[in-house]
C-alpha cells in the first residue's frame, strides 16, 4: 500500500528522509499494510455513508434543494507521539492564558498599551474591538474559553501557531466524529497501538460552561445558541448540545427581561445562566450591534454587562485573533508571563509598517498575504501560485488599505499519507486542536486534522477542497 | 421544555403520519378506480377533489395541472414538490423539523428518517416510483412504521413523548376521517346499486384495518360495521375514538392536570370530543348524515391543534418576539447572516 509512496522532498509525517518509517506510525503501518486495495477502499467508502446517513453534514448556501454535503474523510489518520503532544499542550496553555491576560487588560487598564509594547491605534482600529465593553467585568474574568489555534509543521519539522481562533471556532464535532469513523471502519486498529481517548470533550466543555455561571444557588442552566438548521456548522451544534445535556436554542427562543436572559419554555420562563454562543458578536444583539441582525436576541447585551448571564466565549475576543495582533503575540506572552513562547508564530510582516510594506510589495510572488479579519481561507493571496493579475490586484489593496493585511513567507506545511483515489499519496496538513479554559486549562488529546486534498494545494479549508483525518496522541 | 422544540417534535411526527396515510390514500383511490374506468373527467375531478382538499391546496393544484386525471393528482400528491403537503414533502419538512431537535432525538431515529429522506431523493427511489408504485408507497409506509418503533423504544414517556403522541394521534384521527369520507364522493354505478362492500374492504385494507375487522365482525364490510370499527372502537389504533382519547391523555400529561377537567382550550375541546364518541353511536350518525359529520370532527381536530399551540408555543402575552424564519423564505440576507457564523 505504501511502496509506491514519495514523500517528494516535503517533511512527511509518517517517513522520515530516507523513506523509513518514524517510529510512532510503525504500528499502524504494520496494521494498514495487511489490507488489500479493495477491502481498503470498501472501508474508506463505508465512512462517507455513515457520515451520510448520520447527516454529518454541512449545507450548501444558496442551493435550492437543500443539497448538503459530507465533509470528506480520509482514513489514514495522524499520529502524534507523546512528547511532541507534552510540548503543544505547554506551548498551547501558556498562549490562551497570555490571550486572556491580553483581553482583560485591553478591556480594563490597557497598560500594554501604555507601556508602548503595542501601538495604541492598532487595537483601536482593530475591527473586533468593542470600546463598549471597557470596564465590563465577565464572569471568572475568562474570555476565550474555547480557542481552535491552527498548527502547522514546516520543512524543519517545527510546529508553528498559523492563527489563534478565538471567537467561535468550529470542528470539534469531527474530532469526535472522525475517531467514530474510524473505529467503526476499522474496528481492531485501536486495540494495541495505545491511542488516547477524545471522549471527554463534551464532559470538559460542559464543566467549564458551569463553571463560569455567574450564580452560585442550584445547577447552572447552560445553553448552547445557533445561528439556526440552516448554519453550515449546525450538525456540530446539535451534537455538541447533546453530547453535554444541554438545551440548544436559537434566539428567538430567549427572551430578555429585566436584564435577564430566560428561555421559552412550555412551562414558561425559564432564567439561562450561561450561554455558549455560536453566533458571531456583530449578531448577538440587533439593539446594540447589526440593527438587521434576525439571529440574535434584542437586550442580551443588558443582562451580559450587568453580569446576569456569561457568554462563550466573551464579546470583544476578536482583537486577540486579528491577524495583526497575532504577530504581537509573542512579545504578549513575555509582558504578561515573562517567558518565551514555547511555540513560535510562522514570521509575519505587517503591512501598515513602513519597511514591512516595502518589503511585502516587493516580494508578492513569494509571500501569502491575508486580510487582518477574515477566515475560512477567503481574502487571501497565495504568492506563488497567483497570476500577475490578482497580484496586481492585491497591490493596490495593500497601499489602499495598509492596516487590513499581513504578509507572511509561504510554509510549505507537512504532508501525510492519504488514500487517493486508491493510492496513498502526500498531502498537506494542519492541526487544531481545541483548548478549553474553564477551571484550569484543558486540551482534549487529539484534534482535528485538516487535509488539503488537491494534489499540491496548501488550502485545508472545507469550503476549498479540504478534508480531515482522524488525530490520535499516543500515550 | 423549549415551546420551539415542543413544536418541532409535534409536527415532525404529524408530518411522518401525514405521509403514511397520504401514501395509503392514493392507495386505495387507485383500487377503487379500477372500477370505475369509464369516467369522464368531471367525474374524475369529483372523485379526487376531496382528496385534494383535505391534503393540498386546490388553487396550486388548478395554477399547475391542466388537467385532473388520475396521473396528475397522483404526482400532485406524491412528489410534487411545490406542494407542502405531498409525501415528498411531508418527508423532506418532518426532516426539517427533526434537524431542528437532533438532539432529542435517537441517533437510531433520525437515521431511519433520514434514511427515508435520502431514499425519496435517490434516483433509487424516483424509479421505483416509476416502475412498481405499489412497492414505492410500500416501502414509505414500512419506513413510518420502523420510525414510530424506534420512537416507542427510545424515547422516554417524557413531555417529548407527548407532543409527538399528540401529533401523530391528531394527524392520525383526521385522515381516518378522510377514509370513512371517500365513498361519499363515489358515483352510483351498476355495480354499487346493489351494496358497496368491495369499497370499504378497501377502505379497511388500506387502513390496515381488515384484520382487526374479522376478529370483531361477522360478515360483509359495510356502512354500519366500518364506521363501527373506525368510528368507536376504544381499543383499534386508527380509530377515532381510540386517538381522541390518546390525544385527550396526551394534552394531560403536559399540563399535568386531571382528566375529566381542563385547564386549557385545547383539553376542553378534546374532553367533550372524547365524551361525545364514548357515547355515541353508528345509527345516530348514519342517520344524520356521514359525511356533514366527518366535517364537524375535522374541524375540531383543527382546533384542538391550534388552541395546543396556542397554550405551549405562543409565548405569554407581554413578552416580546419574533417570529421564526420558515425554511421557504430564508433570504439572500438572511442566508447570508447565517454563513457569517464559521470560523
């Protein structure tokens, strides 16, 4: 199954250099080696219509049928040895207790601001920011309780932060997902090779959801918001609120009153202390943020500032995974813990930088650029890969608008073994992992894997060709 | 628990009712038209119109279709999907509406269903449709059968329960009506002037209900027996009276409140419905004319269904809402709010 494998001179997570194989993926070699291509392939198969019948899916938008779609699957999963895990998990902790520090001082007396180790006016212009909430004190003084950093490795071998998302990050369902997968396909793969259990995921959310009531009398009453069934991620939500016990609601099943958030019952009222929030802030509240917004509830924002109801993750998190403020991160770790990060950021040039822009205008072809707020892979420039066109094009939005873009050098991310079309062949990866920070901070061993399935591309995001895989620590 | 939810539950299984017993309908309208092969058009109209109007909307049916033969209506009823209320629809809504509780539900349930779902939208499905009709209509009524199986064995007799029980018994209730209604609409033929048993063997057959007549019944199916069986037996599933009571039990054990009182409309009108079938009788309403009562139950199966909604989906007076965005006019604005919401 692998003898025809080239690792094509790209770091590969499964053979090292001279095409052995590294040590912490011998067992699932030995194990996938032993099936034939069909039985293989007939497995493989077997996912996609569970996935399908499951109706782990997502929507597609604008399509008069409802036509959904699998998010497609790859078998062959990817394995993280012990002590590479020991060194995110440091690595990942130390990053969103450094956030929080960030956000609450942002939110409060802005002494990194103060003290000149963060341009004032790059926090200010940021388009996240909300100056509404300065002085507002959230519960536990926790705001990102749920953060999805993307990881990447480069051709060094190195993991490297790419993004901290810390607004709603979404996919954690696949990582729960995935490994059902793949047991299910595969049913004796995990009985010797020692893999760690994701399981307690939904457990870990839902302790921190409770923790962060803002009421001490009696059981938290959590609820986890949706956008709605027409949400692309809304299969993740449902399942998130099932997995944990909790009501899943959409806004116009709460109501606020009194500065209260209660939900509609057929009982009447019932108060909600903690809401995990899957609707963006520019949404929650159409009295204080979008005017049009149909998703939200009007008053929310009332009963959040006078502390009656906590939200996951807070509001105003955003200026923390603008892709400006990323490239602070590092000197935000030193300020407020006084250490060094234990895992680097991928080099960033911004554009609003006089000697930065200089650069990135000179070198476009070489470089990946992205707008400071975007995600889902839209607003970007891949350099190399670009037509003189569309970099002339991101020329002039550059000089038009310094302030919304980023430059950095392209990584070429690792690669992974992954089943094509009836051959195994190298793919590149990243990884997710999610960090939850409720009592203490948690990181369920595992992730979700992306895969950017085109031959070549570097593009792991789902609405642009991209898979994901199975992610298993070993103990 | 949540009214939205209250309501998803109830109207996803109303709606998987609505779809087993459209697809016997068509049914037995077909059989029944097999003897019945020499009407003209207008004839055929008559036969099919009540059919229509108790199921779709006939204005749709008149802007769409040109013409009102057997064909046409059948499709209208079956995979138009510019009908709300044709199976294929039926099915794609109760989807909906499960999508919207997924997390009430069984995974073992809302695989069957979307399992069915997936098959509707199959080519599998449409040329089953096409070629073996019988088979097709089988094949729904058999996966609404597994749906209300898993139902019964993996959902607690909690208020959850009770909603789709309310939901499927109301739905339930009204289409027996629909079956006892048909022969209202047959003409006089030769072959009926001398009794019309061979029509509501067929009205029993596709109510699944032949076998539970033999065991309680003597002789040839006919008005009196039938309406008996459908009407007032207290222990048939598909019985008026029996789904009346299971709808009356249903209303109580949400509100919590004593039967043989009420606390809300929709128990008073379903106490007085319930005594009024435990008391009644076949002669009474033959006499009266079937069909003039058949109308009188729909419309308070209606009513009980709005005056439920009324007492556990509406919100409080007072309190300020919005309404819910149906899946028919979800905007370009609106779809693009919603795409807003990924990271």
């Amino acid at each position: 199954m692998f003898d025809a494998y080239e690792a094509d001179g790209f770091y590969d997570e499964m053979f090292d250099r001279d095409g052995g194989v590294r040590p912490h993926y011998q067992g699932l070699l030995d194990r996938f080696s032993a099936f034939p291509t069909d039985d293989f392939e007939a497995r493989r198969a077997s996912c996609d219509q569970h996935f399908l019948r499951q109706g782990v899916t997502f929507n597609v938008y604008h399509d008069e049928r409802g036509t959904e779609r699998i998010f497609p699957f790859d078998p062959v999963p990817r394995v993280i040895p012990a002590d590479e895990w020991e060194h995110l998990e440091a690595g990942l902790t130390q990053r969103i207790i450094a956030l929080n520090l960030f956000l609450h001082d942002i939110y409060h007396e802005q002494h990194i601001l103060n003290d000149g180790i963060i341009p004032r006016h790059y926090i200010e212009n940021a388009t996240h920011y909300r100056p509404e909430f300065r002085g507002v004190d959230v519960p536990k003084d926790i705001y990102i309780h749920i953060c999805g950093s993307d990881l990447i490795r480069g051709a060094d071998g190195a993991y490297y932060v790419l993004e901290d998302n810390g607004r709603c990050p979404s996919g954690a369902s696949y990582l729960l997902e995935n490994r059902n997968a793949l047991k299910r396909a595969f049913p004796n793969l995990f009985e010797s090779l020692g893999v760690r259990s994701v399981d307690s995921y939904p457990r870990v959310l839902r302790d921190m959801l409770q923790h962060v009531s803002p009421h001490r009398e009696g059981e938290p009453v959590c609820v986890l918001l949706t956008p709605g069934c027409y949400n692309s991620a809304y299969f993740e939500h449902c399942f998130l609120a099932r997995e944990m016990g909790i009501d899943i609601v959409e806004g116009r099943d709460l109501v606020v009153m009194d500065d209260f958030v209660y939900m509609r019952t057929t009982h009447g009222l019932v108060r909600v202390d903690v809401i995990y929030r899957r609707i963006d802030d520019d949404f929650l509240d159409p009295t204080v943020f979008r005017k049009d917004s149909v998703l939200g509830v009007p008053g929310i924002m009332r009963a959040y500032q006078a502390g009656n109801v906590a939200l996951a993750n807070a509001v105003g998190t955003g200026v923390a995974d603008d892709k400006v403020i990323y490239y602070f991160v590092p000197k935000i770790i030193e300020y407020y813990l006084g250490q060094d990060p234990i895992l680097p950021n991928v080099p960033t040039f911004l554009a609003s930088e006089d000697s930065d822009r200089k650069y990135i205008l000179e070198h476009l072809p070489e470089l990946v650029v992205k707008a400071a707020n975007e995600s889902g892979g839209y607003g970007m420039l891949m350099g190399p890969s670009a037509t003189q066109e569309e970099i002339g094009k991101f020329k002039e939005k550059i000089i038009a608008d310094p302030r919304n873009f980023i430059a950095q050098p392209v990584i070429s991310l690792s690669r992974s073994p992954t089943w094509c079309e009836g051959n195994m062949e190298g793919r590149h990866i990243d990884l997710r992992p999610y960090i939850v920070y409720g009592e203490d901070v948690k990181i369920v061993p595992g992730g979700l894997t992306r895969v950017a399935l085109r031959k070549g591309s570097l593009v792991v995001n789902s609405s642009q060709g991209g898979g994901s895989k199975d992610t298993w620590v070993l103990k | 628990m949540l009214s939205r939810v209250a309501n998803s539950l109830y109207w996803m299984v109303r709606l998987i009712e609505r779809a087993d017993n459209l697809s016997r309908i068509i049914e037995v309208n077909g059989q029944l038209l097999l003897d019945h092969e020499r009407l003209d058009s207008e004839r055929l109209r008559a036969f099919w119109k009540p059919i229509i109007l108790s199921t779709g909307d006939e204005a749709l049916f008149s802007e769409q279709y040109s013409e009102a033969g057997s064909a046409e209506v059948i499709r209208f009823l079956t995979e138009d999907r510019k009908n709300p209320n044709s199976i294929v629809s039926c099915i794609a809504q109760a989807r909906e509406n499960a999508r919207m509780v997924r997390d009430q539900l069984s995974e073992e349930l809302w695989e069957e269903l979307n399992s069915l779902y997936l098959f509707i939208n199959s080519s599998e499905g449409e040329q089953l449709l096409q070629n073996d009709p019988p088979r097709y209509y089988e094949t729904i009524r058999r996966a609404t059968f597994t749906f209300h199986g898993i139902a019964a064995a993996s959902i607690s007799r909690s208020e959850a329960w009770e909603f789709m029980d309310l939901g499927r018994h109301l739905e339930r209730a009204d289409k027996t009506t629909r079956f006892l209604d048909i022969t209202s609409f047959l003409p006089e033929t030769e072959e009926t002037a001398g009794g019309r048993g061979f029509q509501w063997t067929a009205i029993l057959r596709s109510c699944g209900a032949l076998g539970a007549f033999r065991t309680g019944h003597r002789g040839e199916p006919c008005a009196s027996n039938v309406v008996d069986l459908l009407m007032f037996s207290p222990d048939f599933p598909r019985s008026v009276r029996y789904c009346a009571d299971r709808i009356d039990r249903s209303l109580h054990r949400i509100s919590g409140h004593p039967r043989g009182a009420y606390c809300n409309d929709a128990e008073r009108v379903s106490g007085r419905l319930l005594s009024e079938l435990s008391y009644g009788s076949t002669e009474e309403i033959l006499e009266a004319g079937l069909h003039a009562y058949l109308d009188g139950l729909q419309s308070r199966f209606n009513e009980i269904g709005e005056e439920a909604f009324r007492a556990y989906v509406l919100l409080p007076d007072g309190v300020e809402t919005r309404p819910p965005i149906p899946a028919a006019s979800v905007s370009a604005v609106v779809a693009w709010q919603m795409a807003q919401q990924q990271q």
